[in-house]
C-alpha cells in the first residue's frame, strides 16, 4: 500500500522549504502529481513506522536535495523502536500451590538419587572380559565416576 497522499504532500513542503528552487525544479517538466505517486508507491510501508519519515526529515543532507531512494535509504537508517515489555502475571497462592501439590511425585523422584545399577553392570562385564562398545564403558565410567567412586575399584 502506498504511503498516503497527504503524507506525501507534507513531506514536498519540508523539502521544498528546505531546498527551495532545488528540490521541485528537479520535476519542472514533469506533472507533479505523477512525481507525488512515484513517491507514494517507494515510500509505502513507511505508515506503519512514521518515525523513518521524522528521522529521513531531520537527517537531509545540507546541500543537496534527495532523490526518493536516497530518502527512503534515510528512512530505513530509522532507529527501530524499543519495544516496551509487559510484566509477568503473578500466580496466585492457591494456584501455586495446587500446582507444586500435583508436581510432588516428580519433583521427589527429580530430586532422588539416580540408580546407576547399568553402570556398574557393564563395568562388571568389562572386568569379566566382555568387549563392549568404548562409548558404552566410557559413558558407564562417567556416570559412576560422578558418584566420586571410582568405577575401576
């Protein structure tokens, strides 16, 4: 969608009361309306963030004037706004509450120690002569040694 006409034509009179002769001599032998549209069509997108416009405005070049891509270029160097955050909701008490009663089973069987029972069966294998896959022993190895004992003892 283009950007509106009357967007359009605020834009012409900062440009021209900038630039003067400058900027509308530019299109002397050409319908201005049909410059106007030219601008409309390279400037659409720009409803949906005005401030391109402001920064493009406040940051023309102090001699010459633009062309419509060198504004839209102008336009596109626009600091993007921060988007403001919102809060978290907060749970109520009794919310909280229900929901860690109906989590405690997890949380307990989380919290207990892990059986390492397959580490040491393949442990054992091993010293019985068994050859298993390295990355079997390495990763029963490890599990055991996170106990702090030693798998090989």
């Amino acid at each position: 969608m283009s950007l509106p006409v009357a967007w359009i034509d605020k834009i012409f009179t900062k440009l021209s009361l900038v630039y003067g002769r400058d900027f509308l001599g530019r299109w002397e032998s050409l319908d201005l309306n049909a410059v106007k549209s030219d601008w409309a069509h390279e400037l659409a997108g720009f409803e949906k963030f005005p401030e391109g416009i402001a920064h493009a405005l406040t940051h023309l070049d102090l001699v010459k004037p633009p062309t419509v891509f060198q504004f839209r270029d102008l336009a596109r160097k626009a600091p993007v706004p921060e988007a403001r955050q919102l809060s978290a909701p907060l749970a109520s008490q009794a919310v909280v509450a229900e929901q860690l009663k109906r989590l405690a089973p997890q949380l307990q069987r989380a919290q207990a120690p892990a059986d390492k029972g397959w580490a040491h069966a393949i442990i054992q294998r091993v010293k019985a002569g068994e050859r298993l896959n390295p990355t079997t022993v390495r990763f029963a190895c490890e599990a055991v040694d996170a106990d702090g004992r030693q798998a090989w003892s």
